[in-house]
C-alpha cells in the first residue's frame, strides 16, 4: 500500500514538474508550510479573536482560485508567451551569474513596488487589489486571499522593463514568485517589531500590519514586496505605533463572506459612477483616479469613503 502511494505520488509530481514552470512550483511547494503555520498560528491565538474560521476560509477559497486562473492558466497561456515576445526586443542579453540575480531581485522588488502602489491609487486596479485587505482580521490565511481578476488586470505588465533590460522570462517569473512567496510570511500578528536595522529595510509583520491598517495614519503606507527602502524613497513609509494597532480592514468595511461580493462589489460601484451623466472625461477619470475621488464630493462607493481618513491622515 506504502509503495502504491509513493508510485502514485511520484508520478504526480514529475507530471508537475513537466507542465509547471519553476515559478509556480516555488508557490505550490510553499502552500503546505503557509498551512502549516496557520494552524501553529491559530492556536497560539485559539482564545484571543485573532481567527475566524469563515473569514479564513473565504481567505483559502479565493486563493485557490487565483492560482487555478490567475497563477495556472493565465500564466501559461498569456503571460509566458507575452513575455518571450517582449524579451525578443531586449536591448541586450544579460547572463545569469549570482551578481545579475541579486541585481533582479532589486528590479523585480522595485517593480512590484510600483505596481503595489498602483494598486493603491488608481481606482481599477484597487477594484481588483481591494480583494486582499477586505479581511477584517490578519494571519496567514489572509496572504492567500487573492482575486482572480488578477488574471486580467495586467499585473504582469510592472515587470516587463526587466525583460526589456535582458532578463530572461524564466527568471523574471522565478524572482517575482520567490518576492511573493517571501511576502506570505509577513502576514501575521505573531512576531513583534524586529530590531530597528531589520524593520528600516525589510517588509516584516509590523510593517505589513500597518500596510493592512485602516486606520487614517496607515492607509497606503508601506507598499514595498521584500524591501522597504522604495517606501522610504518615496515617502510612503510608516513604522507601527504601539500606541496605535491597526485596526484591519478597508476603510468601509464590506462585511460580505460572499465570494462572488468580494470580486465584483467596487467594479460595480465602477461602473455605477461612471453611468453617471457628465463630460466624457471626468466620467473615466473613475477608472484612473484615485479610489477616493468624485465628481461633486459625494461617496457612492466603498471607495470613497477613504477620502475622510485620508484628509484626517494628511492633517496630522
């Protein structure tokens, strides 16, 4: 019976091995341990609110689905053969040695930076990002809480300057699926703030906690993957207060288990306000403004209500 499972299991894996890229395997291999640690996690914190057992389901439900479509089919079917055709028009051929890696690593951090601040501040790809800080709570099932729309919002295309310098597509997936993958394990109340070196220049769980927060003083803040050195930069950096935790969540809570409320809720209120009569432009302008932005003031969108704490925030 022992050796029928090994067999069997064998084949599933070189199968894998045989249709998966490198990319993907890193995140599949890592979903045990990230399941692993939420189970740790949650009975560290069985008694102090810090789980719950629908949420976190939601959570797993919604990943699953963006590895199936966004990670799985997407990725094999689009973004690959995108991606060899956009590295065909490289300005140069770049070898891969330990030093060119390390060099990747940045750049793709870099780019996911500015794709994570996009996110944040242009309203259709923050319809489609809203998804993952919906979660009134956190742990490590909230890294898995995804939206398959990601399949189609053009995520990939941050990262196609590092093709365009001379990285080949492989290693551009793998780099970018390792910065990710990384980024799992900050999702947690369970570590304390790190010595301060630590927290000045990598992500870790306190400074995603506050990216998580709702709170005016935390709202868009950290959006780095791996390093924190483009939110310092760039001004987007804030340490977490002890006097302050963060409260979770967006800044109109959705209360809504319902997976199908969660994708689609913010594109509806989308396309709501740009139904709405007025010039042609400022009728778009809802698609490529910021979440918090309307015509005349008035919120009529999840979305907007952040513009009261982002005017309480900028005020402080």
């Amino acid at each position: 019976m022992a050796a029928t499972v090994l067999i069997t299991l064998s084949g599933w894996l070189e199968m894998l091995r045989n249709w998966l890229m490198p990319s993907q395997m890193l995140m599949l291999l890592a979903l045990p341990l990230t399941l692993s640690l939420a189970g740790l996690e949650w009975w560290h914190f069985r008694r102090d609110n810090k789980y719950n057992f629908t949420d976190s389901m939601v959570s797993i439900l919604m990943g699953g689905s963006y590895v199936l479509l966004a990670e799985g089919f997407m990725v094999l079917a689009v973004v690959v053969p995108v991606f060899e055709w956009v590295y065909s028009f490289r300005l140069t051929t770049l070898p891969i040695t330990p030093w060119s890696l390390l060099l990747l690593f940045v750049l793709v951090d870099f780019c996911f930076y500015i794709f994570h601040l996009s996110a944040h501040r242009i309203r259709l790809f923050w319809a489609v990002h809203e998804v993952h800080h919906a979660s009134e709570y956190f742990n490590f099932t909230v890294a898995f809480r995804q939206s398959l729309l990601y399949a189609v919002a053009g995520v990939y295309a941050f990262f196609l300057p590092a093709l365009l310098l001379g990285f080949p597509p492989e290693w551009v997936l793998t780099l970018l699926a390792a910065n990710m993958t990384m980024q799992i394990f900050v999702h947690t109340q369970w570590v304390g703030q790190l010595p301060a070196p630590i927290e000045w220049l990598f992500n870790t769980p306190s400074n995603h906690r506050v990216h998580h927060g709702r709170n005016p003083r935390y709202i868009d803040r950290n959006m780095g993957g791996v390093l924190m050195v483009w939110d310092h930069i760039f001004g987007t950096y804030a340490a977490e207060d002890p006097a302050e935790p963060p409260e979770y969540g967006v800044v109109r809570q959705i209360h809504s288990s319902n997976l199908v409320t969660l994708t689609f809720h913010e594109l509806v209120a989308i396309c709501r306000d740009v139904a709405r009569p007025g010039p042609l432009g400022q009728r778009l302008k809802h698609l490529w403004g910021p979440p918090e932005w309307q015509r005349d003031g008035a919120v009529s969108s999840d979305a907007g209500a952040a513009q009261v704490s982002i005017d309480a925030r900028r005020a402080s």
